[in-house]
C-alpha cells in the first residue's frame, strides 16, 4: 500500500454531504470529563486559611484509590507483542490513517425528531458507510458474524470457543453530528475530506465516534490477519442515531441482544467516553462508569378565553413567572461520598503528585471525617462546573406562545431541560418540578396537574386556565446503575490493568504507575443507557489522549473537528488487549 502523505485528501467524488436534507441546528453534548474540568480547581485558591485542628488530628484509614498493575495477556503474550510491532510500522500508520480518513468522507449525519428507517431518506447515507466497511475489513466481514438491526444498526459476533464464558461488548455509534452548511468557511479543512496533514485527521466524526468504530474494526482485522481466535465470544454493536437519543439504533441493538442473550448474559460492556489526561504531575484515566438522568419537563399553561382583566397578565406573563421560579430556585447540590465525582477527587490527592498540598489532605480527610466533607463540599460546589456536574442542573431551552400580536394567547409553554443527579431519580425531579409551581398556581387560579397527577382543583369556582406540567417526549431516563469499582470488581480490574498496559506499551514503559485510573463520569448520555440489563459492568472509555487539556482545536460538534494519528493508533492499540 501506497503511503499516506501530508496533505492527501480521502474525498469520495460520488458524495456531496451538502446536498443532503438537513436541520438548522443539531443537539450537542459534552462526550466526556476526563477531568479536563480539573483545570477549574481555581476553587483551591479558597483554600488559604491555615491547617484546621480538626484535620491535623486526621489519619487516613483504608487505601485511597487504589491501583491494579498493568497488565498482558499470558495466553497469548507472543501475539500482544506482534501486534504491537505492527502497529508502530509505517505501513500500519497509513493503512489506519486511510481507514478513518475513509470512514469520515461518508456524512453519516443524523438528526433530532428524524423519520422512521424506510421512510426518511435521510438514513440512506447509513448504507453507504456500511458498503465502505465491508471494503476496508474484508477478514472482518468474512470470519465474523454480521447482523443488522434495524436495517442500519451492526452486530458483528466474534464467536469464541468457550460458550461458558460471557461475551463483551464493544460499542460505538457510526453517526455524526450535522455539520451546519454555513460553517463550512471556517473549517481549516473540508468537514467530510478525512484530510491528514501529516499530524492529524480531520473531519466531522474523526473523534466523535468513527475514530472509536473504525478503531475496534481495525484492531480485529488485524487481530484476523496474525491468525488469532478467541476464547471468549466478542460482540461489536455499532448503533446509528446516538447524536438523536439512541432510538431507532442502539435502542432496537439492545432490545436484539437482550432477547438472544439474556438479562445480565454480558460480561462488560465498553463504549465510547473517556479517556486520559495530563494534570497536577501526573497521567489519570477516567473510565465513565455512571451518568446523569434527563428530563424534559414542559411547563404549559392554558385558558379557555380572554384572562379576566383584574389579573392583569397574559399567560405568556404569567408562564414567565413560572420560569423565573425555575431559574430562582436551583436544586440543592451536596458533595456525597458515593457521587464518581468525589472518587475522582480521591484518586487526583492521592496520586497527583503536583496537586494542591491543603486540598488534597482535606479530600483525603473527608473519606472518614463529615465535618472534613462539608469544608471540601464547600470549596467544590464553589467551582460551576464541578457544581453542575454534582447536582441535578436544569436549563429553559424552548418557549412558545401567541399566534398574533392583536390576539390575547390561549396557550403558552416552555420545556426545562434537567439533567439528574446520579443520587437522584425522575421521580424526586418531578415531585422538586411539581412542589415548586404550586404556590404560584395558587396565586394565579389555576387548575394545576402535574404528570398525570391532579395538584390543584378550581374548588367549585371558576379558574382562570390550567396549568400542565408533562414529560415533554416520554424520554425521562433514570441516572444510570453505577457500575461496581472496588477490589472484587474484576471487570473494573481488568479495565485498568489493559489501560496501564496500552499506555506503557505506546511509549516503551516498564511499571504500573505510569498512568493512574480513576473513576470518572460523562456529562452527557450515551448509547449505554440501551445494555443496563446486559450487564452490571458498563463502561464509557475509548482511551483517548486529552494531552495536558490545552489543545482547543478539538472541535467536538462544531468546526474543526479532528484526531490525531498517533492518538488513533493508541486507540486500536488498546482494543485487542479489551478482547
């Protein structure tokens, strides 16, 4: 194979993304913390005042964070080595770089509120990639086992030759978010021409998530070229709408997998999410291993007729009140001990060797002592982010109301967003939702309802409207089931030990603390919310180099998105050693 050169474009001229069907705007999420928003720890500058009595007298009991050894296959060490010596050829590093370049020329965008699959022609383009991936992994294609679900969502089955043992899944989405045709300007390259400048890989779904996909289907390509076979059973779920909420993808992927294999018949599951980063001294790996819940509430307000003149306020005024309450109200956010956050915390005192001395003994003071705790909540819910991160956030995210500007409203709503609290649930955010409007439904007369529950009745008088609030696309989803990290959790171990392993192995490295893991959290969804019952052990982790959080250029869902080839090549690197 050719070399790849700085410069070369993997432009399919058959593809034009922009003349394709397309959204004005498209949802966005924040893929993963690594910690990056450790850089916030401004908030240690609050810390100034001198060691409290109380803290001095403290001794830590039990082992903070503790760590595995890097660890390597035994079976199959000879073959670990091969692979590692291919993927540092030259030749290797162009076929990659060619295999993702061509992935990202296929503008698999999709869409919120997209049509079912055989009605919108948007989802056509799916077919597309799918005809590319059988080209580029011809081994993959012929030796594993293909389904497709849904039409567009892939299971590969990697059948292993113990069916005692539990399968793994590995997941990736082959979506992307839709590039807004009127950025296109700003790109430094074309959004769908996988440019590589000789450095990095540009193009719309680079890193979110074809770097992840493209990744696992190389590492198994070549896994099947140095003849490997494996013992356990490997799953491959690509699903296709993760940027629109998973439904007609992972959703269907999840509901096939539960009924083939059963209600926790996986041994883990590993998909897109963290990775690693560069802070206070030291290297720290955040496996996602929680995620919030989300709600849409929509808060509507109605009225049969004209507002009796004496209230003064339409129901576009009165809905306003109503959303300033919302904004006046916030949820109340505390630092618990079982929140990943603080577990992440944990890991940075105790193995950052660079990182606030003050802070890090009252994070570390704080594992046994409450009176530590609420002075470490203090200063943490001090930082927004970490506060947002924490708690239950909530966020007014659309509004309507009137038709006309001579014509009084006869309806006005509004939709706030919530993200939910790992300690939290959907129900306690509608009780919080449903408490908090109904001195204010008093005030205005309103028949009040909240999800399906009467809260206030006109009383035999007559009201001036109604007030609804409702799950405003019957998606609530709970926080996620936070999978097990403690010393029997050989899932957990195994993780770590494979993702000490791919570190040292990238750069030459001998010992296990090169590279510290902790656990982490997303602050966004992803496609994992669909494999619950599949399994206890679900990760969100694609090993991704941050660097030292100070390359802005990343372009996750908005201009200039990219990966770079060094960073890939790690990714496929850490793939097999997962199998």
């Amino acid at each position: 194979m050719s070399s790849v050169e700085k410069g070369d474009y993997l432009v399919s001229a058959s593809l034009d993304p922009f003349t394709l069907p397309r959204q004005k705007g498209s949802k966005t999420k924040q893929l993963f913390i690594t910690l990056i928003g450790a850089t916030c720890l401004c908030v240690t500058l609050l810390w100034t005042q001198d060691r409290p009595v109380w803290l001095s007298k403290y001794t830590t009991k039990g082992d903070l964070c503790p760590q595995v050894d890097s660890l390597q296959p035994n079976k199959n060490n000879e073959l670990w080595k091969a692979l590692g010596r291919a993927i540092d050829t030259d030749e290797f590093k162009n076929r990659a770089i060619l295999w993702l370049g061509g992935a990202v020329n296929v503008p698999t965008e999709s869409y919120d509120e997209m049509g079912p699959v055989g009605e919108d022609p948007r989802w056509e383009t799916f077919g597309l990639l799918h005809e590319y991936l059988l080209k580029a992994f011809p081994l993959t294609h012929s030796s594993l086992e293909l389904t497709k679900i849904n039409t567009y969502a892939l299971l590969y089955t990697w059948k292993g030759s113990d069916s005692s043992l539990k399968p793994v899944l590995l997941a990736a989405h082959q979506d992307v978010v839709p590039v807004d045709p009127t950025t296109v300007g700003q790109w430094t390259h074309p959004p769908y021409s996988g440019y590589f400048d000789g450095e990095r890989i540009w193009g719309r779904g680079s890193a979110d998530d074809k770097g992840g996909l493209v990744g696992i289907l190389s590492a198994v390509e070549l896994l099947l070229e140095n003849g490997f076979k494996p013992t356990r059973t490997i799953l491959l779920g690509f699903g296709f709408d993760e940027e629109a909420s998973g439904l007609q993808g992972a959703a269907r992927l999840g509901e096939y997998l539960l009924d083939t294999y059963g209600k926790d018949s996986i041994s883990m599951v590993v998909d897109e999410g963290g990775g690693f980063i560069e802070q206070y001294g030291s290297v720290i790996a955040t496996p996602g291993i929680a995620e919030k819940g989300y709600l849409d509430t929509r808060v509507e307000v109605n009225t049969p007729g004209v507002i009796p003149a004496s209230h003064r306020r339409t129901h576009i005024g009165i809905l306003s009140k109503l959303l300033v309450a919302f904004e006046e109200s916030p949820y109340e956010v505390t630092l618990p001990r079982e929140d990943p956050l603080y577990t992440t915390l944990q890991c940075f005192s105790k193995h950052a060797p660079s990182f606030p001395s003050k802070l890090g003994k009252l994070i570390r003071a704080s594992a046994n002592s409450d009176k530590a705790l609420r002075a470490l909540e203090k200063i943490i819910l001090g930082d927004p982010v970490y506060k947002s991160l924490l708690g239950t956030t909530q966020a007014i995210d659309l509004i309507q109301g009137g038709v006309k500007t001579n014509a009084l409203p006869e309806q006005a709503w509004a939709i706030v967003n919530h993200r939910i609290s790992v300690i939290s649930s959907v129900d306690k955010t509608k009780e919080h939702d449903a408490a908090l409007l109904k001195p204010l439904a008093l005030q205005f007369n309103l028949t009040y309802e909240a999800f399906g529950t009467s809260i206030l009745e006109s009383g035999g008088g007559r009201s001036s409207g109604t007030l609804k609030l409702i799950d405003a696309f019957q998606h609530g989803l709970e926080p996620a089931p936070v999978t097990p990290t403690g010393k029997d959790a050989a899932p957990y171990q195994l993780l770590s030990g494979t993702i000490k392993a791919t570190y040292n192995a990238h750069r030459s490295l001998q010992g296990g603390n090169t590279i510290v893991v902790s656990p982490g959290m997303p602050s966004g969804n992803t496609d994992t919310r669909y494999y619950w019952d599949l399994s206890r052990h679900i990760f969100r982790y694609n090993h991704g180099n941050s660097g030292n959080g100070t390359d802005t250029l990343a372009g996750f869902h908005t201009v200039n998105e990219f990966i770079k080839a060094d960073a890939f090549l790690e990714m496929i690197r850490f793939s097999p050693l997962s199998f």
